[in-house]
C-alpha cells in the first residue's frame, strides 16, 4: 500500500452503525441504510438496555453486542473486525440516533469512486442553521487544533458520518474507546500521508434528545490525545536534528 492513496476499485461495502439505547430511530437508520444496497449492515449494540439490538436484528442488521456500554471507539474496533473478516472492499460508519441521513451514502461513494481518496469525512458546516452553537464552536475549534498539530484542514473532525476504505484501517485505528477516537483516527491517516477529503452532508440534530456526549470527560480525553500527538511530533523533530548534525 502506498499511503493508502493508490486508487482501488469497490465490489463490496458494509455499513456499520455504533447504537446505545436507540430503539426509537435504529429500525428507521437501518432499513433506510439497507435501501442503498450495501453487502451488509452491521449494528454494534454497545450495552443497551432497550430493545435496539433486537429491533436492528428484525430489521435485517448483524447485531454485535457489547455486554457493558464501552463506548464508541471500542464499539467501532468491534465493527472493523467484522469488516476485516469479511474482507469489504469499504466501510461507511453512520451513527444510530438518526442525525445521518442513510440515503447520503451514495454521496461517498460517489466522492470516493470519483476521486479515490480513502478516508472521507462528513462535513455539516455548510449549513448551520440548525446546528446548536456549542456544536459549532466546538466543530471549529477541532478543525484548528487539527489543523495546528498535523496541517491537514477537515471542516467537522467529530462528524461521525464517514468513509473508509477497509485496507487503510489497520494504518489509523486508535486505542480510544469513546469521543476521541474519531479525532485520533484523523490524526494517524494524516501522520501516515493518507489523504482525508470531506463530503457535504446534511445537518440533522434533534434538539429535544440527551446527547451520549459526556462534554468535560470527552474534552479531557480529546486533550490527552492532542497532547500525546503533540509530544510525539516534537520528540520525531528533536531526533531529526539530532541525525543531521
């Protein structure tokens, strides 16, 4: 593989949709999922409590269940196996809460097919109208820092919405198992030279349902992951000079 970057062609894709106590939206997700005819729907139920896993099952999902709620990072390290052993060409990851519309699945694979770029981001600033304000700042203040530690610009680094194409994966997994493992994965594929592009999807929130976010926890563990990166680009610098003296 060269970066990930040389362009393949796609005969098989999964969709894989990490789900917590979503019994009222995860049918909907993957029956409308199911209409944009990938080779398979994987549900990864990450410990919850109602009838999301059986709900998903019924309506034509592979259901993975996590016995405790490990979050998502974990849930997602589930899914990717499962990819890696069926051996999908790609992978697009959309979240269970119904805030991804599944019909804008062809968009990546279109933006893929078109371009053959292998990590594709979902990108909702284009239209914030309906986007609460914290989530706003938030987005922007992700898309700078990323763009400070490692010079690539991705406009929503949190979008959850997002295409890989599966032989990337094993170059940009992370060991987070909630909120940062999203951003840590931008960072490897941009240390790597894997080339990330966006793909303009729809902005869906609704207002009135409590958010899996845990906002102070999340924010502490998205610092440990810039810190860690931060430390290791410094430490790669200092031996970099060291070698040319």
């Amino acid at each position: 593989m060269e970066n990930g970057n040389s362009t393949k062609t796609l005969e098989t894709f999964c969709v894989l949709i990490c789900a917590f106590n979503e019994e009222e939206q995860i049918g909907n997700v993957v029956r409308s999922a199911l209409d944009q005819h990938p080779n398979e729907v994987i549900v990864v139920d990450d410990g919850s409590s109602d009838a999301t896993a059986q709900i998903a099952e019924e309506c034509g999902a592979v259901v993975l269940k996590n016995g405790t709620n490990q979050g998502k990072g974990a849930s997602l390290n589930r899914g990717f196996k499962r990819v890696h052993e069926k051996q999908f060409d790609a992978v697009i990851v959309i979240d269970g809460d119904g805030q991804h519309d599944p019909a804008e699945i062809s968009r990546f694979l279109d933006a893929y097919r078109r371009t053959g770029i292998p990590v594709l981001i979902g990108n909702r600033m284009s239209d914030i109208q309906d986007m609460p304000l914290v989530r706003r700042y938030t987005n922007r203040f992700m898309a700078w820092v990323l763009n400070r530690l490692v010079k690539i610009y991705v406009a929503d680094p949190p979008c959850g919405y997002r295409f890989y194409r599966s032989d990337v994966l094993p170059f940009i997994l992370s060991a987070e198992t909630r909120f940062a493992f999203e951003f840590d994965v931008l960072v490897h594929a941009a240390v790597r030279r894997i080339r990330i592009d966006s793909v303009r999807i729809s902005t869906i929130y609704n207002r009135k349902r409590r958010s899996h976010v845990a906002p102070i926890q999340d924010a502490w563990l998205l610092f440990g992951v810039v810190k860690h990166h931060f430390f290791a680009a410094r430490k790669e610098a200092e031996a970099a000079l060291k070698v040319s003296r």
